[in-house]
C-alpha cells in the first residue's frame, strides 16, 4: 500500500499494535477493567473510571474504590508512560458506562452508574480541566435527563448532545441538548409519531455530520441491533430519519452489537468489538457517512473485547483499552492497542521514528531541543 506521494505506507496502517506502556516513576499501571471511557488529544491519551470484580486484578488494596475505578489515567505518546493523575475537587462517583466527550481541554463526563448497577446512577455533567488538574460540576438548569448510564453522547457547535441509555430496569429513546453558554437543558421532542422513534437502548455509539447525529448498534441486555438501517437525527427538522447502509459487496453487515467502541475521522466513522448476545467481537469496520457503505477493515483485535473503550488521535491513530475478553471466566484486560486508521502525515512519521530511535529526548531542556531544531508545539507534546 502506497501514500498520495507514492511513499509505502507505515506497517501500522490497518494492523494493530500492542502497547507496553511502562508506568511514570516505577508506579503502576491501570489494572483491567471494563465499563471506563477513554478520550484523546494529539499528546495524550486519559483514561476514566471502570469496573472489575477481581479484587487482585483491580489492583487489590491499592484501589480504594473496589470494584469501581475512581481515576483519571493518563497515557503519553511521546514516552509511552502511564501516569495516574491526581486531581482536586470533586470526582464523580457513578464509574461505569458513563459517557465523556474531550472539549478543549475540558473532559466532560456525564452520567453513569455506580454499585449496585442501576441504583446509584448519575445525571450530572462533571468537567475535569486536564490542564489544571481540577474537577467541578456544571451547574446546569432546565429538564435534566433521568439518572442513567449507558448513554452516547456528542457536542455539536456549543450544544452537548445525550441520547438513549437505561436506569437499569427501563431503556430509553430519549434525546436531550444541553447549551454549553447558557447551561440550560431542554428535553428535545422529534416530531415523528411514537412509533417511529428509534428502539430503546444503552451501550449504543454516536457519530455526527454538523446536520444528523447518528445511531450505531447498542440494545438492551436481552438483545443487540443490527446495522443495516441507521437512524439519524436531523437538527435542521427535529426528526428521526432511518438511513439504510449499503453492506460489504462480499461479506455484507457488520455483525449486529453493543458495547463495541466507535471514532470518527471527518466523514469516516469506525467501529470495533463489542458483544451480539453470543459472542464477543473483534472485527473493525468502517461506514462512510456520506455514502454509508460499509467496509470491513483486515485489521482484526488482537483480544476480542466488549465494554472496552477507544479514542482517536487529531491525525487519525486510534487507541483501545481495557474490556472484557471472556465471558465465562468473567475476565477483563488492562492490554492497550494503537492503529493508524488515516495514512499519518510525513510529519507524523517521522516523529515516531525519531521517538523509537531516541526514547530519552523528553528528558532533555527545552533549550536543547529547540537547538536540536524541534518545532514548540512538537516540544510541547514530548513534555
């Protein structure tokens, strides 16, 4: 395979690549887990909350909060290195299947649930600064959403996006926007009859044009979704459309699923893993959300997994973490993979071998790297 300028293209692109990712200052790395949500910039990874029953595979005494996850992790790509951040103010307390969007330099999480599933549930919009290291919650006002978890959410022009997820014991069809100026919520009502709404459902992924938000898979704990028919919110019509796909010329739909992991690349969105009722995932697949033909990429998980999460780098490396990977041994991994799912820039390449090739360059003064001829902003990502 060959770039536009007829260079070969990185052995990563399509392949996925496991990642040791050695823990900053000799400390340890995130245990395993499943339920978390993870989000990226162009020099980290962070990664939020989770669940595993394990006592020993959570991290045993270390983990105050068993079997949940109360914390922020931290992956840098420049060094490879995890780092556990400690934040001030107040981390929310419902850790598993919450949703969380990266807005600047603000991680947005909402909702969630905590233990006992479904009876601790949140409603809240926690904002941790990843900059200042400093959690507070959003005061909002107007129709919040009920206290769920399992819900997908998006930010589009200023407004933030929440649709679906369950209590536990009801699923839900609902839509909300919240106005991240004013901080008010509204309670959106599409003017399609009852009928024709979406099916209700948790563990389901949102993708978006600037004019639809989309539906991909999800179900409820007794079912999962196909993916022949999508449906789409038009902002413009306050409607429900049902977009039919068009299937792989050879091996047609993706399975249907939940609890898969799903990125987006300008018009390109990806989806990967997840579980349909019977077996756990590992396939990656792309839909084009102007053509929406579906494409199946040769790229396959190195470990099937479901209620794990991934994010996407600016210049289209994709990061997955954690799940669960056996369902009869009720077993999570802590493993971290990374693809190129966008051919990297020359630029990008470049960076990555400098970095293989002198590992130890973020030790180095500022003043000697830009002597050394480094860019501020790549000075910034090493640091």
């Amino acid at each position: 395979m060959t770039d536009a300028h007829g260079d070969r293209c990185p052995d990563q692109l399509n392949k996925f690549e496991k990642l040791t990712g050695r823990p900053l200052h000799g400390r340890r790395t995130p245990p395993a887990r499943s339920g978390h949500r993870c989000v990226a910039d162009d020099t980290n990874l962070y990664v939020f909350g989770g669940y595993n029953p394990d006592y020993d595979e959570s991290g045993g005494s270390e983990n105050e909060d068993y079997p949940l996850f109360r914390e922020l992790w931290r992956y840098h790509f420049a060094t490879g290195r995890w780092q556990q951040i400690q934040t001030e103010g107040y981390v929310p307390t419902e850790l598993a299947s919450m949703s969380a969007v990266l807005h600047g330099n603000n991680l947005l999480v909402f909702g969630g649930t905590g233990i006992p599933f479904g009876e601790n549930n949140g409603n809240d919009v926690h904002v941790c600064n990843v900059k200042y290291k400093r959690w507070s919650l959003l005061n909002c006002r107007g129709k919040k959403p009920k206290r769920i978890y399992g819900q997908a959410m998006v930010i589009i022009n200023g407004f933030l996006y929440v649709f679906g997820g369950t209590t536990g014991y009801i699923y839900s069809t609902d839509l909300h926007r919240l106005d991240l100026t004013t901080r008010e919520w509204i309670h959106l009502k599409p003017n399609n009859p009852r009928d024709d709404l979406p099916e209700e459902r948790y563990r389901h992924e949102i993708a978006q044009d600037g004019q639809r938000i989309y539906i991909l898979g999800g179900g409820t704990s007794w079912t999962s979704y196909p993916l022949d028919k999508i449906h789409a919110y038009n902002l413009e019509t306050n409607s429900w459309e049902e977009i039919a796909t068009k299937p792989h010329d050879q091996i047609g739909f993706p399975a249907p699923r939940r609890c898969h992991s799903c990125v987006q690349i300008r018009n390109d969105v990806f989806i990967c893993g997840g579980y349909n009722g019977e077996f756990i995932l590992a396939d990656l697949w792309k839909i084009n959300l102007r053509t929406f033909q579906w494409s199946r990429l040769p790229a396959v998980m190195p470990e099937p997994a479901y209620f794990h999460c991934a994010a996407v780098t600016p210049t289209g490396c994709m990061y997955i973490h954690g799940g669960v990977v056996n369902i009869h041994e009720n077993k999570r991994t802590g493993s971290l993979f990374k693809i190129w799912l966008a051919v990297p820039s020359l630029l990008e390449r470049c960076w990555e071998r400098l970095l293989q090739a002198f590992p130890h360059l973020a030790n180095l003064p500022t003043v000697q790297l830009l002597n050394l001829g480094l860019t501020q902003e790549l000075i910034e990502r090493l640091k």
